[in-house]
C-alpha cells in the first residue's frame, strides 16, 4: 500500500478476504493486564455473510476492531486482501478502512444536523471525490437502501430504521469489499430490525459485499450464513447456518 489517498495497489483477489493466525491480544501491563483474544486462527472468504456471537468479555469486540483496522494484534497475523495488515502503518491502515472497508454501528453515528444526502456523502468527501461525483453516488446508494425521496431530511426526522438505512447508505457509497455491522438492530423493534437484515442479506446476494456483524440476538444470527462463537477470548463453535 502506498502513502497518499490512492487505494492500495497490490492487495488480492484470493480466496480469502481475511485471515487470522494465531491473533492474541493483550491490554494493559503486569498485574493489570488483560488478554482478550487467546490466539484466534479464522478466515473469511469473499461474498460471505458472517454472523460473530458471544456473551461480553469473551472478545468478540476485540476482533471486530482489529478486523477493522481500529487496533491492532499483540502477536499473530492479520492479512485483508493479502495484505499483512501489521506491517502497515496507522494511516496505511486508515488507507485501507477508507477503500475497502464500511462500517454500521449500533447507535448510527450520524450529524444531527445535516441531512440524509449530506451524512451519506462523508465519506466521499474524505476521499477527495467531486462534488458532482458524491452526489450521484450518495442519491444511489439512499435508493439502494430504499431511501428515494427522503435525501433533504435530518435525522431528526427519520425514524430509526430510516437512520440506520442512512447510516448502511454511508457504509456503502464507497463501494467497500466487506461491510463491518457491530450490532446493526440493537435499537430498533423487531419490524424494523427484520427490515435492516434484509436490506443486508440482498446486499449481500445482490451486490456481493461480504458482510460481518456482531449481534446478541439469535434472530438475526439465522440470517448470516455462518456464525462464530466466541468464548473467553477463543472461537468456541464456527458452523454454517442451515438452508444457507
């Protein structure tokens, strides 16, 4: 990966989007350390929909970070796209997150003040995209995610399966090769959270982007094909998901 904003130019087209070998990690130092993952080897292949669960503590979180690119492994080696991620710099990392990765958070993490068309466009400003340019890629990606009609709104006034849509549309424009969901539903009420996994299942199906999201909820875990549980800091159970 070069420095500068230009996407990476020698990441892969292998078979595996993702793989860890051998991931610890370790906050803090002597007494008051604390070891969150315990060696975690897994790999994630392009096109999948992976469901990551387990209670609290037992290091899903960490993972999810550090598949993120938003910290980094004690030992071990994570490589995205046949890069080795450890031997990137933070703005390599940064590179990276901003090229080929999108993120959807629980809480949206979208400006209040701005609207649905703006707060899809972010990211593209970041890039250094024109002006003309983010607006046609920001008014598809709201229709993508059934959003037409709705670009002048704040999210004041949306609902919050509509920011969550706005916060997915975000996630997407830049047309990432994995989305990263850390509890995407746990917000909303069970007729919205179906609809936000829906839009995420054809996202997935349709458009190809493989899809990693951490969730307490068994309900929306079926519709991944593959869930992995973790356990005090290990992969305790890794199965694909019936009818899948």
């Amino acid at each position: 990966m070069k420095n500068g904003d230009s996407s990476p130019s020698h990441a892969d087209s292998g078979k595996h989007l993702i793989s860890l070998r051998g991931v610890t990690k370790i906050y803090g130092e002597g007494l008051a350390s604390m070891q969150a993952l315990r060696g975690i080897d897994l790999t994630i292949d392009e096109g999948e929909f992976v469901a990551i669960m387990g209670p609290s503590g037992s290091g899903k979180s960490t993972c999810m970070n550090i598949l993120g690119c938003l910290d980094t492994p004690t030992a071990g080696s994570y490589t995205f796209k046949g890069i080795e991620v450890g031997s990137l710099t933070r703005n390599e990392r940064a590179l990276l997150r901003r090229h080929y990765q999108g993120f959807v958070f629980q809480g949206y993490n979208l400006l209040n003040r701005t609207s649905a068309l703006e707060n899809v466009e972010l990211p593209l400003i970041y890039r250094g995209t024109p002006a003309h340019e983010r607006r046609d890629r920001a008014l598809l990606a709201l229709t993508t995610v059934g959003l037409k009609g709705w670009e002048h709104h704040t999210p004041g006034e949306l609902s919050g399966g509509q920011q969550q849509r706005v916060a997915i549309a975000r996630a997407i424009v830049t047309g990432p090769s994995v989305l990263l969901a850390d509890e995407p539903t746990g917000n909303l009420d069970s007729e919205r959270s179906i609809e936000i996994m829906d839009l995420l299942t054809s996202l997935n199906s349709d458009q190809g982007i493989t899809v990693i999201m951490i969730t307490h909820e068994s309900e929306m875990a079926v519709y991944a094909k593959r869930t992995i549980h973790f356990l005090d800091g290990l992969v305790s159970r890794d199965r694909r998901n019936g009818g899948n």
